[in-house]
C-alpha cells in the first residue's frame, strides 16, 4: 500500500499551456498540482478538488481572472481559499482592481522561481495558522461547554455570555482583536466543575458547609486545568477562571481579592455571567426579566461588581438584549 501523498494541493489557472508549464516546473516537487484552462474549469475544479490555493492568470477568454475570483470569494465552499493572480498587468489600477476581487498577492510575469515559492509558501502558512487557530478556537468552546453540561446548564449559556462580554469589552476599551480573545476565552470560566463530585455539583436542594468549601475550589481547579501561560488566549482564560467569582468589595473567592486586585477580564465576566443566569430558566428558578436583572446589576455595583462595568454594561444593554434574543434557548 503506498502513502498517500499530503503535499498541499495547488491549483494553477492559466489559458497559455507555457505558462502553466513554467509553473509546473517550478511547482511539482514540493505540491500537488491541478490544471485549468479556462475559468468555468477552474471553478469546477476548486469545488471538487478544494485546493489550499489558486495561482490564476487575469486576462483569460470567456470568464477572466478576476471573474473567477469573485465567483470564488461568493461561494461559502471556495471562499476561504487564498487566491495569488498571476500575470503581466502590473499598475496600481490592476492590483486594485484584483485586491477589491479578494486576491491576497500578485506576481508578475514573466514570473520569478524563487517568488513563486517564496509567495505560495508563506500563503500556505496563513491557511495553516487560520486553521490551527480555527481548531483551537472550537475545541476551547468544546472545553467551556463540557463544563456547562456536567453542570446542568446549556451551550447556548456559554454563547450568550461570551458574546455579552465582546460587548462589554469593548465598552471597556479594548480594541477588537483583543475583545475576541476575550469572547473565545470566556467559555472557560466555569472549566473547573469538571473537577467537582457530581454529588455536590447536581444537588437538587440547597448546599451544606462541606459542599460550598467543595464547590468553591472550582476556579483554582479551573486555574490547574488551563495551566500557566505568558501571554494568549489560555492565559486569559486562566485569569478568568481563577477571578470571576471575585467581587469588588473583597467578599467573593477563591482568594478574597477585591476592586482593581481582581483581573479585568474577570470582572467583565462576572457580569456577563451573572446577567445571563439571572434572565435565564433554570430547574430552581424562573427567568427574570431583562429589567429585574439590571436592577440587580445596579444593586451590586460596588458590591459584588465592578461599578463602573456595571454602568458601561447598562449603556450596552440594546446590544446585549439583541445577542439574547439571537441565542435564545429554543435555537
């Protein structure tokens, strides 16, 4: 049995038989490559074959170039593939016009080996950086909702509040980059139940003494799980584990912290959860309204949350509802 050939999948685009001759020789060794002579053909081909990347030529007979990458870039199964034009036309006008179609590169002709390479390479290493990044993302969500579930909760918990701390983020003054951190690192918070007896976790009545010491080791075993990281997503994450029953005035726990002590991801996330149990339906509990949950926000303002959060959450709260209502728990 031979091995499957792993090579990225090229596919090269080009109506003069040279020219995709030329980049086969540059090519062949280090991908696989598919051929096009026209752009109805490469459009069947990049649906069939979904290469990790297009090399297409501009100036073709019947659909040219930047046709075919609009086509591309409209269809949810070819959209996310990068696609590099290869060609002679060279001013401003024409790579605008071929950046506005959704291309990432442009090389010239005639072409450079060494630019060839060199292009596709690093393309191929944004598709793999999106992907692992893509995968990563998915299996942190999986992580938030495992902890959600063992817990008697929902997914759509954990996406409501994530995406209610987006918003309160931003009211904060992150910049976007960092509030979608935040929103892929929020799903964690309660990562740390997976630890705790389900004995203690799904009691029906009320806990003892005993049980509430239990329950409240869940943000350092929370803390233990993400592990300790110098900077990204899990780090984030770790820190809001560990923070996000903390409250302001020094009463919550693990460590008693209190006010600006407590990370400030933590305490965006507090609210964003609590907000969201408080509207939702539990077996011990009935929904509150949207106005019985503000009010309890503006109660614990300076309490159990941060005060000047519990403001910006409050001057968000059209954008908060329109995410609830999106994530309902019957969608």
């Amino acid at each position: 049995m031979t091995k499957s050939d792993k090579r990225p999948k090229l596919l090269l685009v080009d109506d003069e038989p040279a020219n995709l001759q030329v980049l086969r020789q540059v090519l062949q060794d280090d991908y696989r490559l598919l051929y096009a002579r026209d752009g109805h053909k490469a459009l069947e081909l990049a649906r069939a074959e979904a290469p990790q990347l297009i090399l297409l030529d501009v100036m073709m007979p019947g659909l040219s170039g930047l046709d075919v990458c609009r086509t591309l870039k409209a269809q949810q199964a070819t959209a996310a593939i990068p696609v590099i034009f290869v060609t002679a036309l060279s001013d401003a006008q024409d790579e605008a016009q071929g950046f506005e179609a959704g291309a990432v590169d442009y090389i010239g002709k005639p072409i450079s080996p060494a630019t060839v390479r060199a292009r596709v390479r690093t393309h191929l290493q944004l598709v793999r950086a999106e992907t692992l990044l893509e995968t990563r993302l998915q299996i942190v969500m999986c992580l938030g909702r495992a902890a959600e579930y063992k817990d008697n909760e929902t997914g759509w918990h954990v996406l409501r509040m994530s995406h209610y701390s987006r918003i309160l983020a931003l009211a904060a003054g992150y910049d976007e980059a960092d509030a979608e951190d935040l929103m892929h690192a929020a799903p964690m918070h309660d990562v740390g139940k997976i630890g705790i007896p389900d004995a203690v976790l799904q009691k029906p009545g009320a806990l003892d003494e005993r049980e509430w010491e239990i329950m409240r080791r869940h943000p350092l075993i929370g803390a233990e799980i993400l592990g300790a990281h110098q900077s990204g997503l899990l780090s984030i994450a770790s820190r809001i584990a560990q923070g996000h029953h903390e409250k302001w005035d020094g009463s919550g726990y693990p460590h008693g912290l209190a006010g600006e002590d407590i990370p400030l991801e933590a305490r965006i996330v507090a609210i964003a959860d609590v907000f969201d149990a408080l509207t939702s339906v539990r077996p011990y509990k009935a929904a509150w309204t949207v106005e019985q949950a503000a009010s309890h926000l503006r109660a614990q303002a300076g309490k159990h949350f941060d005060p000047q959060l519990v403001v910006l959450f409050l001057a968000n709260l059209p954008a908060i509802i329109e995410v609830r209502e999106r994530f309902l728990e019957a969608g």
